[in-house]
C-alpha cells in the first residue's frame, strides 16, 4: 500500500470517530513522535465548577484516599 493511500484511509476513518476518539489518536500519533500532548484548558474546565455537592465530592476524595492509594505488593 502507498503511503499516500495510507493516509487516506487513515483519514476517511478518522472522520467516523467521536470528537473524543480523534483527540485519543491525536494523543497517540503526538506520542508517537515525542511531542507534548496538550491537556483540557482551566477555561473549559470552569464548566464544571458546582455540578457536584460538596458532600459528593468529600465522598469520593474519601473512597480515593482509601481505596486508590494503596500498594498491594504481592501483585507486582
């Protein structure tokens, strides 16, 4: 297969994907050839700011402090 129509195929498939599923791959081929990948901006993060109560959020930071941050040393 010719490259070009590599990219052609690759690119007629992208366009079939999610907007997430795009921005997965982007992250792939931007590792790929070291390159920084860019996060999500605290300007589009802002949309969420109070969409959970407090007391939601104490219980999840809860369930992470004591379920997440374990080792359990025989698995490695």
């Amino acid at each position: 297969m010719e490259e070009s129509t590599t990219i052609q195929e690759i690119t007629q498939r992208l366009d079939k994907l999610t907007p997430w599923q795009q921005k997965q791959i982007l992250n792939s081929v931007l590792s790929f050839l070291g390159e920084p990948i860019r996060g999500t901006s605290g300007e589009e993060l802002l949309k969420f700011v109070g969409l959970f109560p407090p007391e939601d959020l104490d219980q999840i930071k809860q369930a992470i402090e004591e379920d997440c941050e374990l080792i359990d040393e025989s698995q490695w």
